[in-house]
C-alpha cells in the first residue's frame, strides 16, 4: 500500500477521535452544569434545606455531684437510760415487793439463787404439797386475827421456799414472825419433763 492511499484513512481516523473528544468534553460540561445548579449553596432551597439538616449537638458538661454533707452522714444514737437487770422469770408487770426485811433468810448474801421460772415458762407450775386446816382459818377469820399476805415465792426444784418478797400485806404487825412460810410444801414446777426451779405469786391466810 502506497502513501497516498493510507493518508484518507489516517484523516478519517482523526476526525472521528476528534468528534468522541468533543461528545465526551460536552456530556462532561453539561453534568458540570446540572450539578452546579442542583448544589447551588446559595440558592434559597439548598440554604433552608442545609440548614433544617443541620441538628445541634448539646455540648453541656455533665453537673457535678456535690460532696456529702455533714448532715448525710449516719449518726450514733446515745440513749441515756440505763437497762434494768431484770430476774429471770421476772416480768417489770409485776409488783414491786413492800420494803421489808422479812422475806430474808438467814444466810449469806454472796450466794447467787438460781434462775427461776415464771408460770408461763413451766409446762406443769408448782402447786401446794399440803393444805392447812381450814376449820382453824375460819375460827381466826371471826375473832379478827387472821393475817392475809400477797407472797411472791421463790420455790426450788425440789419444792422448798428459798425465799420470798411480800407485795401486799394485811393485818401485819412488826413483831409477826413470817418463818412459817418457809415451812410450806410445793410439788415443784415442771419443765421439759424435769422439776425446775419457779415464781409462784399466792395469797395467804394464817394466825401469826
């Protein structure tokens, strides 16, 4: 092939890569173009519409806690009164015992008595092991010397008065002697199957 033959087809060749050049620089203008238009800022649209996009952010540091005070802290109870010693088998109801010597026993104070049951702690409480003679009460009743007394007992596991406080007192004079009522019998109290030691309070009529 000669030069003259291939210099139309080499000008046919430029031409048409000059025409895709320039579709290709127009296509690319023209998007230039249309997204210039459509994300113009400052177009009133994209201005309003930037702005309602736009969300605040709260940059507020978080408050800070404030020290305990003095008042939050937790405070000590004092209690001024004092905790009575209260007997076992003991309740504060019962009455307070007259101030008498009487229902003291001859013996040293050192000793400590052993712990005494109240009625409602017993499964079996202490009753009388005998009774005195009434026809001998009714007699002192009418001539006016018969001594009524409101005991309160301290009775052993083997059902012997270990002493006595007296509560009410009636018909007593200072000479009346009450050793007698450490003579009295009890079958002891009861407690768990075994005799234990108890409070009785009772009511007692004799001659002095």
């Amino acid at each position: 092939m000669t030069a003259t033959a291939l210099q139309p087809a080499l000008i046919g060749r430029d031409e048409r890569s000059r025409l895709t050049l320039g579709l290709l620089a127009s296509l690319l203008l023209h998007s230039l173009v249309v997204l210039g238009l459509r994300f113009d800022p400052g177009s009133p649209g994209m201005a309003s519409a930037m702005r309602a996009s736009i969300i605040p952010v709260s940059t507020a540091q978080p408050a800070a806690m404030d020290p305990p005070s003095l008042s939050d802290a937790p405070r000590e109870i004092k209690t001024s009164a004092t905790p009575k010693r209260v007997l076992e088998g003991e309740t504060e109801t019962q009455p307070a015992p007259l101030e008498t010597e009487r229902g003291r026993r001859p013996g040293p104070d050192s000793i400590i008595p052993p712990a005494y049951y109240a009625a409602r702690d017993v499964d079996v409480r202490a009753v009388p092991a005998d009774v005195s003679n009434r026809s001998r009460q009714e007699r002192s009743m009418l001539l006016g010397r018969m001594v009524k007394l409101k005991l309160r007992l301290y009775i052993s596991d083997r059902g012997t008065v270990d002493r006595f406080d007296v509560l009410e007192a009636e018909g007593l004079s200072g000479q009346a002697s009450l050793e007698e009522v450490y003579e009295i019998r009890f079958h002891p109290a009861m407690r768990n199957a075994r005799p234990v030691a108890s409070l009785k309070l009772v009511e007692l009529s004799f001659v002095p």
